[in-house]
C-alpha cells in the first residue's frame, strides 16, 4: 500500500527547493543527489519493512503502564534499531558530536517517510535528537560528553518536561522547584505531565530536559531555568543510580497510542538531582530553541499522517464500485462506476492532497530556510531567520488543522467502510488530531503570530516573506497557465494586507483584547496565502522543469488549480469576519454562553 510519494518528495527537494543551493556550503560537501537519493530510499525500506506494517498493531496494543514503568510494542526497539544504524537520529549534528552534516532539508525528508509510514515512532527520536540539541548549544563540554554520544545512538533518550498539572499553555506558573545544594548539583522537586516518550523498557536511561524555578527566582517566564534530569544519574565511580524520578502513570490516548505520554514525579524522596544548563533564568529561551523544531517536527506528523490517508483512500476510490455517472443517466448506464468518477469524491480527494503536499512543500521551505539560518552569517543569517520564525506557526498550526479536516475527508472517501476498523482512516482521524494540541495549541501558533512575529522588528519578517512571494508571482506572470493564479494570490495579498491594516491599530492603541481574538481566523487566511505561495511555486516548477514524469506534472497542476478555486477563496470570508465590528466573543459575553 502507497502511503506516500517519493517521486514528489524528491521533485520538492530537487527541483522546487533546489537543494542544491544547500550542498554548496562546505559543510556539507560529503553529500550530492545521489547520496540523498540512497538515504531516502533507505528510509522508505525501512519504512516499508519495519514501520507500516505495524502501524495498525501499534494502535490495537498500546503502550501501557505496569508495576515497573510503562510498556511499549516491542516492535518499536527493532524499529530504533534500525533507524539509528541507517544514521537518521542526530544526522544534522556535525561528527565531532557524532552526526554527518546532513542538511535538515533531507532530514525533514526522512522523518516525513517515516512518519507516513506509522507515525507513532519519530517522536521518541526526535525528542531525543532535539534533548541532545539543547545539550549540545548550551551545555558544558562535560554535559556534552556525558550525554550527547549515548543520546544519539538512543541507548539513552531524551525527553521535554515542560508541562505541568498547573501549567500547560501558560509555562510561566510552572511550579517545579530547584534548590541548589553545597555539592553544586541542584534537588529538584515538581510533577511533569504528558511527558512524551518519557519512559518505557527500550532505553537504558531517559535525559529528561527540564524546566523549573530555582528558589528565589522571579515569578513568570523571567524566573525559569532548564536542567538535565536523568532518571538515573551517573555516580563518581561510573555506575549509576536511580535519580528520584517516579514514572507516575502513562496516559491513555484517542490516538497515537504506540507513543506513550508519562507522568512523572521528580523528587518524591528528595533524592533527584539536576543539573543547571546555560545561565540561570533563561529556561524557557533555550527550550523555545527545541520548540521550534518540534514544531516543524509536528507540522511533518500531521503532514505525513494527511498523505498517508489521502494514498490509502485514493486507492479505495479506484477499486470502490457506486452509482453512476452524472452524465450516464438511464439507459446508457450498464455498470456502477468506480467512486472517484464522481466529482464530488475528486473534490475530497484533491483537498486531501492540495492540503497534504501543499504542507510538505511549505515543511521543506521551512527546512531550507533551517538550513540557510545554519550556514550564514550577520544581516543575511538575521533575515533568514526572521522568515523562518515567521512561517513557524503556519507550518505547525495550518498542516495539524487542515490535515484534520483532510483525513475526515479520507474517512468519508470511504463511506461506512472509513467508520470501521478494517480500515485504517478512522485511526489516521484520530491520530491526527493531538498535532494541533502539542507544542502549542493552535490558538498559541495563532497569537504567536499575530501577536509576536508580524509585529517584530517593526513588521520586518513579513516585509522579507512578502519580497520572496512577489518574485514568485513575477515569475508565475511570465507563464500563460499560471498568470490567473499569480494574480489571485497577488490579490489574497491585499486582503492580508486591508485585514492587518484593520487590526494592527488596536495593537498600537495597546487593545490587546481586539487585536489578537480572531488571531487563529487570521492565522487560517495567512496559512492559505501561504500555501498557494507553495502552490503557484510547485506550479511553476511543475511546467518548466525538464523531463519531469508527465503524471506527476498533471497530478501538481490539477492540486494547485484545485487549492486556488477551493481554498484560497476562503479568505475573503476569514478576511470579513475579522473585520466585522459585532462584538460576539469578547469577554462581556462570557456569562451569556450558557
Ligand atoms: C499526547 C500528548 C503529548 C504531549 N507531550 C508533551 C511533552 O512531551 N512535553 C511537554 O512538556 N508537554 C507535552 N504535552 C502537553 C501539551 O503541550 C499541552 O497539553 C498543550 O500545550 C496544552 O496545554 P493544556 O493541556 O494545559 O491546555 P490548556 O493550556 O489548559 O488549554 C486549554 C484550552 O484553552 C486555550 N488557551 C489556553 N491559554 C489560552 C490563552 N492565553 N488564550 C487563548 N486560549 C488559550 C487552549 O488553546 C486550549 O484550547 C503533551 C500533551 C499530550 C496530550
């Protein structure tokens, strides 16, 4: 079974996202078109081997909590197994800290044929990755030592402990504690819930990367520091010891059920230790270092999970026999016709697509853009990265909401058949659905955005996007097919544009209440601006490159015609409920949603 499309992965890593512009940097000159190729192809092995054939198992039998820690499918240590000998975990990392070099645009490619394949596996590698990530940017050389090599063969594996029983979105009210004590370490004391990955039997160790508050420390977000708390600490001796930190319970989930969520207690005994990384108080800068890419990393879930539902309901559509052709009616129609004949099934079928590819092109913009921030320096490094940091909330939030909605469509593509457990849609359904929750609800990317990054820098960051999508259209304008479509997105631009100049006052005026309480409409009609940016870039790709296959020429002609006259037009909508003055929403009201 299909469950995603390498030719297409490869055409948005070639010849729309010119990786080529990456492997020129020297750092990465160990790699050209042919290793990439046999790394994919590898992955895709793998995947086809050891991932997709289990995906529907791992939701049948789930990770479970028992006496001694909780329990995952056995299946996942082969999985790791196999992953980190094909090089994936850590492969970004330079070799001095045990990594090759690889560009994350190829990495990002990777996780996303794994993810597709079964995308209960990845988190429990990313989150190690981007644990080792922080040690490696923040840490001393001893932290690097001790816990970086062992991460990346994921021996040990790391996890994010940011949230708390009274702290989710809100991270400044954490109530963990950290006394410093005479031996330099630090007691740590406080519960984490919904720690992903954050225990079971195929890891020696677990370095769990924790935020908390060192007594004395100021209130809020100001006052919070990060530690290295391993479940077992290493003694001086070189043995190790158990570090106080309880695997309370493993919650039990709609979905991605193979990838269990912890709840653990630091220091029920006063007995866990943790160790300061960077300066004091600036925790929550460090982790925002791996929240972003465990955003992006989200964004590629729900990416993956919406085209692994768009391939398996595409091949239903062809083999499903059901009524006739609007065109054969009566006499001329002598057999029932496959369901994909019928318009309204190519319309679910193309959102499903447009959405899926449409969000693994703007992944892949976004892993370039990674790549460039990583490779440059001074105003252009500052430039780079202020773009990336704009399109970070859309490449979570948009992907998790409108794959969503792509993988209902995938449900119903296949009628009663997509309610029942025969098939795997209903678990693609739900197993999407926690990407619009973690790393930030959708609600947070859309505040971030709105509130963070349009405004920063004196709305620089949108200026710079703003350039690069204008050069897009010019070129789409020298081309008769695609002109219709520039011109659409030039106009979505000058809705964007009358949609900000309505809000941005309130934020100038400090009415914060008015300016960010449809900051997710706004983040919807940004996200379809964007992604018919990706649309009309693949489209112009699509009819210019050289020897491109000619189904998939067609296939990305006909999504992009179907994302400009289905999607983007929604924005004239979004755009108008912004900007409509009824006060429906705002606080006053609140005692009247009875
Ligand atoms: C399966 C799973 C895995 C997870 N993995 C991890 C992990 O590895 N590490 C970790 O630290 N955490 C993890 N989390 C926690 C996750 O990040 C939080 O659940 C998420 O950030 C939301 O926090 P909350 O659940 O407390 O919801 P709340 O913050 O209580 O939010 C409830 C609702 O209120 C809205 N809301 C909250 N504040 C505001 C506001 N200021 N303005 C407008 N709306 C608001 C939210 O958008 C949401 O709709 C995981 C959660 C789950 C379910």
């Amino acid at each position: 079974m299909k469950y995603t499309d390498l030719n297409f992965l490869k055409f948005l890593l070639f010849d729309v996202h010119k990786i080529e512009e990456i492997l020129k940097f020297s750092k990465h000159s160990d790699f050209d078109k042919d290793t990439i190729n046999m790394f994919l192809d590898a992955a895709k092995d793998i995947s086809d081997q050891e991932l997709y054939p289990y995906y529907q198992e791992f939701d049948e039998k789930p990770a479970v909590y028992e006496d001694d820690g909780i329990k995952i499918h056995p299946q996942l240590n082969n999985i790791f197994k196999a992953i980190v000998e094909s090089g994936w975990v850590g492969a970004h990392f330079s070799p001095e800290h045990g990594g090759m070099n690889l560009p994350h645009m190829v990495e990002g490619a990777a996780g996303h044929i794994y993810s597709a394949a079964n995308n209960h596996v990845s988190g429990y590698l990313a989150l190690t990755v981007g644990s080792a990530n922080l040690i490696t940017s923040f840490g001393t050389q001893e932290q690097i030592d001790t816990y970086v090599p062992k991460m990346l063969q994921a021996s040990w594996m790391g996890t994010m402990c940011l949230t708390e029983p009274e702290a989710g979105s809100s991270l400044g009210n954490l109530r963990t504690t950290a006394s410093l004590s005479d031996e330099g370490h630090y007691e740590i004391k406080g519960q984490k819930i919904f720690i992903s990955g954050g225990d079971h039997q195929f890891a020696d160790n677990f370095i769990h990367m924790v935020l908390a508050r060192i007594d004395g420390a100021p209130k809020g977000s100001r006052g919070i520091s990060l530690f290295i708390v391993p479940k077992y600490r290493i003694k001086e001796d070189g043995t190790m010891e158990f570090n106080d930190v309880l695997t309370a319970g493993d919650y039990q989930k709609m979905g991605q059920k193979g990838y269990c969520t912890a709840h653990l207690i630091f220091g029920e005994n006063d007995n866990c230790r943790g160790w300061l990384v960077g300066e004091p108080n600036k925790g929550l800068k460090y982790m925002f270092q791996m929240m972003n890419q465990a955003r992006l990393e989200v964004g590629m879930t729900a990416t993956s999970i919406a085209t692994s539902s768009y391939f398996h309901s595409l091949q239903y559509s062809k083999e499903r026999r059901q009524g006739k052709k609007l065109n054969d009616k009566g006499e001329r129609a002598t057999e029932q016709a496959l369901i994909i004949e019928h318009p309204d099934v190519r319309r679910m079928l193309l959102m499903q697509k447009s959405v899926a590819f449409g969000s693994l092109s703007l992944l892949m913009e976004s892993f370039k853009l990674y790549d460039l921030v990583e490779n440059t320096e001074g105003e252009e490094k500052n430039d780079i990265f202020l773009i990336l940091d704009l399109l970070t909330p859309i490449a979570k939030a948009y992907p998790s909401e409108y794959g969503l909605l792509a993988a209902s469509n995938g449900v119903q593509v296949l009628g009663g058949y997509g309610f029942t457990v025969d098939f795997p849609q209903q678990q693609f359904l739900r197993d999407i659905r926690i990407t619009s929750i973690y790393e930030g609800t959708t609600t947070i990317q859309a505040m971030d955005l709105l509130g963070r990054k349009i405004t920063a820098q004196n709305g620089k960051a949108l200026l710079l996007l703003m350039e690069r999508i204008n050069e897009d259209i010019a070129e789409a304008k020298r081309n008769e097919t695609l002109t219709k479509y520039a011109e659409q997105l030039e106009n979505s631009i000058k809705t964007t544009q009358k949609t900000l100049e309505y809000l941005l006052p309130f934020a100038f005026q400090k009415k914060y209440q008015s300016y960010l309480k449809d900051a997710t409409l706004f983040l919807e009609l940004f996200s379809h601006v964007v992604i018919s940016w990706q649309w009309l870039k693949m489209g112009v790709v699509s009819i210019k490159a050289e020897g491109l296959n000619e189904s998939l020429r067609q296939g990305n002609i006909l999504a992009m015609k179907y994302y400009f006259n289905y999607e983007l037009p929604k924005i004239k909508y979004l755009s108008d409920t912004i900007i409509s003055t009824d006060d429906v929403i705002v606080d006053d009201g609140k005692d009247y949603i009875n």
